[in-house]
C-alpha cells in the first residue's frame, strides 16, 4: 500500500513539474519578432518562426506545418498594421485554437506604436496601401525597447511563475540595447539630410529616425511595378537633387536601383529589413550593426 501511495505521489509531482515547467509555445511571424521573444523569455519560451527575413513579408505563403503550429500554441505575436492580413487570418481559423484567439494568447505589436503614414483614404488606385499606416515601425531601434516590453508584458501574464526571469532579462536586453542604440545614432549622425530613394516604402522610420529625406521611390506607388517612364522620372530627380544613396531590400528585383546607380553614379546599397535577410543579421543587434555598416562603410 505505502509503494502504492508512494507511487501515486510522484506521479502527481512529476505531472506537476511538468506543468510549471513546460516552455510557452510561442508562434511569431517575422524572425524580429521571434529573436526579440527569445531573448526576453530565453529557456522558458519555445518559438517558432512563420516567415523567413529573405522573403517579402506582405507575402508569406502559408504552409500546412504552420497550422499544426498553431494549433498548439500558447502565444501569437504579430507585426500587425496589415502587414500579414494575406495570411495570418486564414492560419488562425484553420488551427482552430482558443488560445491564440483570446486577447491573454495573441500580441498584435503595432498597438504598441505610433504609425506614420496614415491614409487619409484607402483606394486601390492608390496601390497597395496599409489602411492603419506604414507597418515597417521596427526598423527604426528606438522603438524595439517599446516592443521589448509589450512582449516581457505578454509572457509575464502567460506565466507568472516565471515573471521575475522575463523582467531580469528584458531589463539585461534594454540596457544593451540602449547602449548599441547610441552607438548607432553616433555614426549614422553624419548622414543627416541626405537625400535617398528606396524600392519600397520599407525604410520611412529608419530615414525619419536618422532625417534622411527621400525624393523618390522606385515603385511609383506601393506594390506597383516601376514603369521605364518612372526610372527615367527617377534619374531625372537624382541628377536634379544630387540624391546619394537608393535603399535597396532583398525580396524586390534589383535591375532598377542598379540602373538608375550607373545612370546617376549613386551608390545602390542592399539593406536587410530582418533577422536572417542577410547571413550577417543573425539577430536583431547584429541587423543593425550591418545596416549601419553598410551605411557608413
């Protein structure tokens, strides 16, 4: 009887441990998101990453593997502002998990953000326009420690248990954070005021962070393939404006920028917008560290 009851209580103990010490299944979009979750929830956190920063992310495709995901997951982060609306709403109905659809399991980050470039009004003829405002806010580093602290915020509530070690470590992270921050407004500093074209309206917090200033955009109006009469609108511009730099990401075609660099002798600059969109950016300080290199290199 005593083995018995002996056996019983180790079994309640052990199902117990297993409770409290489970890791939140966490499900992000981008890989920002995920690297930022991580190294706030560290060891207690189990992430997944939807899309991946070599892909454009209006347009992640949506993968069988990705409901099963979500199916189990606890937590769901998002960008938000739009930005996945072509696949995020489908994955969650099709997982079907109560979790995630509930305000305690689901994080939509763009609350947590002033949005620039607000519509006045939304119309397709306007092209592929986001109605809340511009969705690309974490490519400015002065809002990640906002980010950093909605996420800290969101886990704590999950598993309170465990709040002390996300508070710890989101605390460790904001003070290295704010340290490389400085460090990169110091070098970017000298490129105040020069003028840019990008492919896409990608970088507009990053450039109104730094007040650089863009006199063009290689689509002439979001999502809009550029037409040869708009890059030669474009090098027209550039010779006018004496503009320096094009912003150029890695998911659009780069036949354009290049053009318009040998036609202007305009530097044509490939910049990552995320985690992983080049072998350098292997976390979030070092996807600035090589925005910023390859700035100022």
């Amino acid at each position: 009887m005593k083995k018995l009851v002996s056996l019983v209580f180790l079994m309640i103990v052990s199902t117990w441990s297993v409770t409290v010490d489970a890791q939140i299944k966490v499900v992000t979009t981008y890989p920002y998101i995920g690297d930022l979750t991580q190294k706030i929830g560290g060891e207690k956190v189990d992430v997944f990453v939807l899309g991946k920063g070599t892909e454009d992310p209006h347009f992640i495709v949506p993968k069988p593997s990705f409901i099963a995901k979500l199916r189990g997951a606890d937590l769901l982060i998002i960008n938000g502002a739009d930005l996945e609306t072509g696949f995020v709403p489908i994955l969650i109905q099709q997982a079907n998990n109560p979790r995630i659809q509930s305000f305690k399991g689901f994080l939509d980050l763009s609350q947590q953000i002033k949005l620039i470039n607000v519509p006045v009004q939304v119309s397709r003829s306007e092209g592929d326009i986001h109605p809340e405002g511009n969705p690309h806010f974490a490519l400015d580093p002065h809002r990640i420690s906002i980010l950093a602290k909605a996420i800290k915020e969101k886990l704590c509530g999950l598993d309170s248990n465990n709040c002390r070690t996300y508070e710890k470590r989101a605390g460790d992270f904001q003070k290295h954070w704010e340290e490389k921050t400085k460090e990169w407004d110091q070098k970017l500093s000298a490129l105040k005021g020069t003028r840019v074209i990008q492919y896409h309206q990608l970088f507009n917090y990053f450039i109104a962070a730094y007040q650089l200033s863009v006199i063009g955009t290689i689509e002439p109006k979001p999502g809009i393939p550029a037409t040869a009469r708009h890059i030669d609108e474009l090098i027209g511009t550039v010779k006018t404006q004496k503009g320096a730099f094009i912003f150029q990401d890695v998911y659009h075609e780069r036949k354009s920028a290049r053009f318009i660099a040998e036609k202007t002798n305009i530097r044509d600059i490939l910049l990552p917008h995320d985690v992983g969109a080049v072998p350098e950016a292997k976390d979030l300080f070092s996807l600035f560290d090589e925005i910023v290199r390859r700035l100022t290199d």
